[in-house]
C-alpha cells in the first residue's frame, strides 16, 4: 500500500468541509424537545383550544363569542330587548335615594367640595403643570410652634417672621462659626425657607446630608471689611432666592442672621431687610 502524497489546501475546510459534516448521519448534536408540546393536530374542543392559549402556544388564540339570534324572531322585538338592556345600565354618578340623611348630607358635601375645586382651578394663578411657589403658600401657627421658641434671641426672631411675613431666613456663617450652632436654626426650618451662607467646603459636606438648608460656598478675603463681607453674603443669598422663586422679588422682607464682628464663633444678630 503506497502512502498518499495528497495536501489540503484552505480552500478544502471553508468549502467542501462544511458539506460533509451536515451530511454526517452519526452526528451526536441533539435538542431538547420534552420542555414544551407543541401539538401536530390541533384540538377540536373548543376548551383545549382556549387553554393552549392562555398558556401562550403559538398559533392558538382564544375564542371569539357571537350572538346569534333565530331567524323566527322580528326586527322589532330586537329593538325592544335593545331598549331594555339600556335601561338597565347603571350609569356612575347616579345614587338611588332611599332616605337616609346621613347619605344625602354626604352627597351635599362632596357635591360643594366638587365646585370647590372647580372654582379653584378655574382662578388659579399657576398653571396646573407649575408648583406653587414657596413664597405663596400659606404657613399656620399654633401655640405649640410659639412654644418651641423659649430662647429670647430665637423668639425674637420668630416674632419678625410672623409681623413682616418673611419667606427666607438668609444667615451668615463666619469660618469661626462652628457645626453644632447651626442646630438651633433646625426648628426655624419647618416655617420658613433657610439659605445658608458658609465659607468652608467641609462644613458644607456635613450639612449638605441633612437636606434642609440650601447653602453657598463662598470664598472669603481678608482685605475686605466685616461690613464688606456681609455685603456679598447678603447679595448673594437674596440673588439666589428670587432666582429659585423663594421669594417673589427684592422687595419682599428677609431675615438676615450674622455675627457681630469676624471671629465670633456664633450668629448674635439679626435684621429685618426690605428693599423699597
């Protein structure tokens, strides 16, 4: 037996290689055919039809029910079992009066509570796809929100608010003031929008957190006076509430919080500010 001398090339395994492995009748390649049946002969009841697809079989599809009506029976008895099959329908919003005065005072109620809201969206001042400002929302007082002021300085502060109104708390934190003197200004924050004016970025990342207090980094220099520097922060904060809709414009009345002198560790003072 003389030993064949044959090569193949490339172009025998892209071409020829392929054909002879699809034709190969011992091939082991095998797939799974027991997960889903998938019958040959469809079904004729109707009810196996129905849950084949329910369970999502292809081509399967739920039963479609008609009415079909016997030729012995007239046009004009159809119109009639139309006419009752109409009057039948309980329409919504149609309540059966059967006496009771505690039912039909609750229908008066929510019939005016209807107009209340129609009444109120046909005045509104914003379009309904805006939020209501803060600076137009009502606050409520009671005697336990005075209560919680016992400090004179913080009463003070409180009392302003409710004569002037104010909407914006704006306060000057110095680089000497410390994080536990802004626990104080905590309770002013349910009664009115707080911006915090601070010159140091870590103190920043510590009341940041707290989602209370919407504050401003600044850079502070020393050329400049105390008074100077209050300036800017006062600038800034007003700025920053007419540009968020905190307040409506510069007249409306702020409260401003800062330090007597620069090197205080805590906010002493307090205006009432309205630009004319």
């Amino acid at each position: 037996m003389t030993e064949s001398k044959i090569t193949l090339n490339a172009q025998f395994f892209d071409d020829l290689w392929p054909l002879i492995l699809d034709d190969n009748i011992c091939d082991t390649k095998s797939t799974h055919k027991s997960q889903f049946f998938e019958p040959v002969n469809r079904f004729d009841f109707l009810w196996a039809n129905n849950l084949l697809a329910t369970k999502g079989y292809k081509d399967f599809r739920k039963a479609i029910e008609f009415r079909h009506f016997h030729e012995g029976v007239k046009a004009d008895s159809d119109d009639e079992q139309g006419k009752d099959d109409i009057s039948t329908i309980e329409y919504p919003g149609y309540v059966e009066y059967n006496g009771d005065s505690y039912q039909i005072e609750k229908f008066r109620w929510l019939h005016e509570w209807r107009k209340g809201v129609a009444a109120d969206f046909a005045n509104r001042t914003f379009p309904w796809y805006k939020a209501i400002p803060f600076y137009a929302k009502e606050i409520v007082i009671t005697n336990d929100d005075i209560k919680k002021f016992h400090v004179p300085f913080e009463k003070s502060i409180f009392e302003k608010i409710l004569d002037f109104k104010c909407k914006v708390m704006i306060i000057d934190a110095g680089k000497d003031v410390g994080i536990n003197d802004f626990q104080r200004w905590l309770k002013f924050s349910a009664y009115i929008q707080i911006i915090l004016i601070i010159r140091c970025k870590l103190l920043a990342t510590y009341l940041e957190p707290l989602n209370i207090f919407k504050i401003i980094v600044i850079e502070e220099n020393p050329d400049f006076s105390w008074h100077r520097q209050l300036t800017a922060s006062l600038r800034n904060g007003h700025n920053y509430a007419v540009e968020n809709e905190l307040v409506k414009d510069f007249t409306t009345p702020i409260i401003f919080i800062f330090s007597s002198a620069r090197g205080f560790c805590s906010c002493d003072s307090f205006r009432v500010i309205k630009k004319l």
